[in-house]
C-alpha cells in the first residue's frame, strides 16, 4: 500500500503529460522530492522546461508540508482527488442532506455530518444555520452525489456563492473505481449493513419522516430521520476508506461497529434505546400518528410508508410521493 499517494502525483506539474510522467519515473523522478534531488534534466525534460518542473515541485512540497489542503483540491483532476482524500482522510468529514421532498422549490430540513468522529446534526427550524459556521471549520468536505444535489441546495440555502472548504465528491470517485450505481446499491455490493431498524429506507420516506415530524412533531418520526442521515454519514466515511484502498492509499479505519456505537449513542433509537445501545436494533412497528382528524384516503400516512413501499424501487417511490402531492394539492 502507497504511504504517500499525493507526492507521487506529477500530472499537475507543468509539462507533464502520462508519458512524460512515464518517462520521468523511468529516470527515477517518481515524486517531487525525486525531481528536486536530481541533478539534472530528466525524462527528456530540456533545461527551461526542467525548471519549470522543479518550480511546481517545490511548490507542491511547501504546500504539502503546510497542510495546504485547498492547494491540491483545487489542482488536481477528479480522477485524482482520491489522493486528495487519502491524504487527509483521517480529518476529513462527510456530510448529507434530507429536503422536503423532490421538487426544485422544497427546503433543506435535515443536514447530518460526521465531523472530528462525531455525528452531528442540523435541523431546519431548530440549528441548521450553524452549519454555515461548522463548513468554516472544515478541512475537507465528502459527500455521494453533492456536486450534483447537497451542496448546491447547501449554496442555495445560506445564499454563498461557493463552499468555504474543498469538497470531494465520493460518487465519482467510485465510478472509476468500477462502484457502479447510488449509495445503497455501493454499500451492498460492497458487504457493508446499516442498523436493522435503518435497512430499507431511501429518499421518498425520509420525506415523509419529516412531514411527520414538522407537521405532526412526531419525535419517533424526527429520531428516525436523524438517525437514517447519519447512517448515510457513516457509510461515507467507510465508502472512502474503500476507494482510497482500491486506488492503492494505505488509510485507517475504525471498526464499522465503533462508528455505529457513535451514532447509537448520540442518537438513540426511541422505538427501542435499549437495544440501540447494544447495537443491535429490531425494526420497531409502523410510526402511529397522534389522535387527530382521519387521513383521506388520497394521503399516504407515515405508517402506510414505512410498512408499504418496501417492496418498490426508488422511481416507483417517487412516482408515488408526487402523486400524493398532487392529490393532497389539489393538482389532479
């Protein structure tokens, strides 16, 4: 395993082509350090474009020694970028987003992060702004898909023009490491559980969870939505331990159950604390609405969710949740 990934890397310095990086490593030249010990031009370098070469270098070295994070996010390819995580996997912190639901206009409501070994989370309406001040603190953002969906609903909702931080995006990543599909599909191919009480739940009833909660302050509703995004946090952090070790990156992880043992600890099953604290948690029966006028037959209750959509694929799900919307909007 690679100790050094990053240092290897010489497709960001001027000139360097694959052949030439080729060629370089053929003359001995397989890091920065290597060109800057060598006493003369090498892989057919002639002596400006040597310099160049040795300029970029010793740039790259100072930026690494000065823990320049920002540097080699910004410079580095995206096939690449798992040098980048690799590097600074152990102070990385991966991050996910619920909305309230599928359409362009709906909100954020929930943003879990993993950060320092912790999970934590932010609720619209109670703390999700001061998730603006965590991203200051942040060496390195991970995310599955947020180039795409979290962290342009993230600039939306804080109304910044850019992250504050570097930000990798995992899906890509495993892409080209041949992890094909979304994240649950990764995490099965790859042998990887979540808590029992959490298999099985995708994007349509985290909708609905939250619906539970903000409109019903369901708190079972609201703990399950807690706990089903940080799940998605955790499975980051152990997803990008597995690209980093395909691409050849010695990293360190904790033991799946030690990163459980956290989630279970800051966010307690209440369907069952007890077992959530033993980790080992049953799925609870179906989340019973509070006394309150009858649903209408053109809504789906969180419990019908929960108990009825197991079976469906994500596409099915959603042509579901839209048709409840229209229904209970009246579009139809």
């Amino acid at each position: 395993m690679e100790k050094n990934a990053l240092c290897h890397y010489l497709g960001h310095l001027p000139h360097i082509a694959a052949a030439r990086a080729a060629a370089l490593r053929e003359d001995g030249c397989a890091s920065w350090a290597d060109i800057l010990k060598a006493p003369h031009p090498c892989g057919g370098l002639d002596f400006f474009a040597w310099d160049d070469v040795r300029a970029a270098a010793a740039e790259s070295q100072r930026a690494l020694e000065t823990d320049d994070v920002v540097f080699f996010a910004a410079r580095l390819p995206a096939a690449e970028q798992w040098r980048v995580l690799a590097q600074w996997f152990d102070r990385a912190s991966y991050f996910d987003i619920e909305t309230s639901g599928l359409e362009i206009d709906s909100i954020v409501t929930l943003v879990c992060c993993f950060h320092e070994n912790r999970p934590l989370h932010f609720l619209a309406g109670e703390n999700l702004d001061d998730f603006l001040e965590l991203l200051d603190g942040i060496k390195l953002l991970v995310s599955f898909n947020g180039d795409t969906f979290d962290v342009p609903r993230v600039l939306d909702r804080f109304h910044i023009p850019q992250l504050p931080c570097p930000h990798v995006d995992l899906r890509w990543l495993c892409h080209r490491a041949g992890l094909r599909g979304g994240l649950k599909k990764i995490e099965r191919d790859l042998g990887l559980r979540r808590p029992p009480d959490l298999e099985g739940l995708g994007g349509a009833e985290a909708v609905e969870l939250w619906r539970a909660w903000s409109e019903q302050r369901d708190e079972k509703a609201r703990r399950r939505l807690e706990r089903y995004c940080s799940a998605d946090t955790v499975m980051l952090k152990m997803l990008a331990a597995k690209v980093c070790e395909r691409a050849g990156a010695d990293v360190a992880l904790p033991a799946e159950s030690d990163l459980w043992k956290l989630v279970h600890e800051a966010l307690p099953d209440l369907g069952c604390p007890a077992c959530a604290a033993a980790r080992s948690v049953p799925i609870p029966a179906p989340i019973k609405p509070p006394p309150g006028p009858v649903a209408s037959a053109d809504q789906f209750s969180i419990a019908e969710m929960m108990r009825d959509t197991g079976g469906l694929t994500r596409a099915e799900k959603q042509a579901r949740l839209r048709e409840r919307w229209r229904r209970h909007t009246g579009q139809m």
